[in-house]
C-alpha cells in the first residue's frame, strides 16, 4: 500500500500538503505552485504523485525547464576510456517540455550520458522522467560519485531487487516498489549529504555520505549511508563536488522539470521536503 493516496487539482495546488508546511518555516508559496500543463499523470490508483509538476522554490537552480540544454553537457568517460571525446549534445527537446534520450545517431548506436556542467556538494533535487509504454524502458539518475537511482518498468514486482525501479543499484533495493504504470510522468525527490572527504582524498570514517528518495512521494531509502561503493562505477573518483548524471541506455526516457536546491552554503535556507511525509522527522537525521 502506498503511503500517499492524494487529489489535488491545479485549481488548488495546496491540497496535498499537511498543515505542517505552514509551521515548518518554510514558504508556502515558495513550494506550492504546479506548473498547470505538467500536473496530469496519474497512478493506478487515481492518484497524482504530490510532486508532479512542482515548481523550483526561489534560489533554487533551474537544471531543465523544456527548452535548452544550457545546464548540461555530454558526460566524459575519459577516466575509464581516453578515446571518449563527446562535444555535441545528442538528445532530443520534445513536447516543448522535456528532453528525450537520443541512443542512435544516423542509424548507429551512440552511447551517451548527459552531466551538470555545474558540480554540488549537498543538496535536494526533484526531476521527472517517463519511462516508455513499450519494453523495459532503462535509464537511471546518477548522484555523488556515479550512484545510480536505477529507472527500469518493474511495477509488477512486488519485491523489488538491486537492479530494479528505485534501486540504488547494486548497492540497495527500494523499501517498497513505487513505480508507476508504463507511459506515466513519475516523480523522484533526493537529497544528497555529500561524503566528507580526508586529506589523502579518501572518505573519512564518519564522513560516508548519506541519502533520502521518494519515488512518486512515497520513501523508499531513509537516510541511507553510502558507506559501500560496489557497483560497476566504484573506480570513479570520490569527490566532495559532483555533477548530477542522466544515463543512457537504449531506450527513449524522457525528462523534464529538474531543479536542485544546493543545501551546501547555507542549509536553513533551504526548503524543508520533509513535509511532503506523513512524519514530522527530517529526511537526513
């Protein structure tokens, strides 16, 4: 059972808020407007994500808004791969709202990630993607140094495991699986303590870094600690600032309304998401 079953009309934005948002500090007006032609997926419930459609609250970085790709840049594999030398960005701006993966180029398979030109310490971030009605529709959003949140149609399985929807993957499966049917905009929520890193360039013994998710409002890793890096990017250098990544991987997803929120200047200015929870504990403890 998910924990959010919310309505909410763009007449009325605010409606799946708790009256905490009012006592938590925070700006209601500054979390609550939804873009009105972006608020339209629903699950199988009837059910809209309560983030879909949010729009970025002030001093917030706009990462994508639908029309340019000023924010990103073609992701380098030159650390594993010198011969990498991507310049030119190869996907697609469709629906004048979204980025759509381009894997094939004149016919030919071209494997590329996008990346933030920008890099981030700790921050919160909220973006949307859709997974395509037809095969397994593979992707995956990438935080920190090269952790996957793995995109993937799995809402059949009850019980998730590492390489499926949610997954931090090959690291940790998802509390739940949260997924929303094929061809449905879906939301993901993050945020992302960076590791503290030591003089020798490695991660400290209580500096692991540390991470929350809500896959369509619903918590599926709760303040994680990150202390393990085995997935199939570990050699990838361990940084205190690292870009935000999107992966490629054969199949046509689609993303749009991405922001973050850099938590790393100055933490009290920052939106609390915390409140989109039924609990009044905050996301990173």
């Amino acid at each position: 059972m998910r924990p959010f079953n919310l309505e909410y009309s763009t007449l009325n934005p605010f409606s799946f808020f708790t009256s905490s948002l009012f006592t938590s500090g925070c700006l209601a007006s500054a979390l609550c407007f939804v873009h009105p032609t972006l608020a339209t997926a629903k699950d199988a419930s009837g059910s809209v994500p309560p983030t879909l459609g949010l729009a970025p609250p002030p001093g917030a970085t706009v990462l994508f808004d639908g029309s340019n790709f000023d924010a990103w840049k073609p992701f380098s594999f030159q650390w594993i791969n010198p011969n990498d030398d991507q310049k030119e960005i190869q996907w697609k701006l469709v629906d004048g709202e979204a980025m759509q993966i381009a894997f094939e180029v004149e016919g030919k398979r071209r494997k590329q990630f996008l990346c933030t030109k920008e890099k981030f310490g700790d921050y919160r971030l909220h973006l949307e993607f859709q997974l395509p009605k037809e095969g397994d529709g593979n992707s995956g959003v990438f935080f920190g140094p090269l952790y996957e949140l793995q995109l993937l149609n799995r809402l059949e399985k009850e019980s998730p495991g590492l390489g499926d929807c949610g997954a931090i993957y090959q690291i940790r499966i998802p509390d739940v699986n949260a997924a929303l049917p094929r061809g449905e905009w879906q939301t993901i929520d993050l945020e992302y303590q960076a590791a503290q890193i030591g003089a020798n360039g490695f991660m400290t013994e209580k500096g692991a870094a540390r991470v929350t998710v809500r896959l369509n409002g619903t918590l599926i890793h709760d303040d994680f600690k990150l202390a393990l890096r085995r997935n199939k990017y570990a050699a990838f250098p361990e940084e205190p600032l690292s870009p935000i990544v999107l992966q490629e991987h054969g199949s046509p997803v689609k993303f749009r309304n991405i922001w973050i929120v850099n938590q790393s200047p100055s933490k009290e200015a920052a939106p609390n998401m915390s409140t989109l929870s039924t609990s009044e504990e905050p996301l990173l403890k």
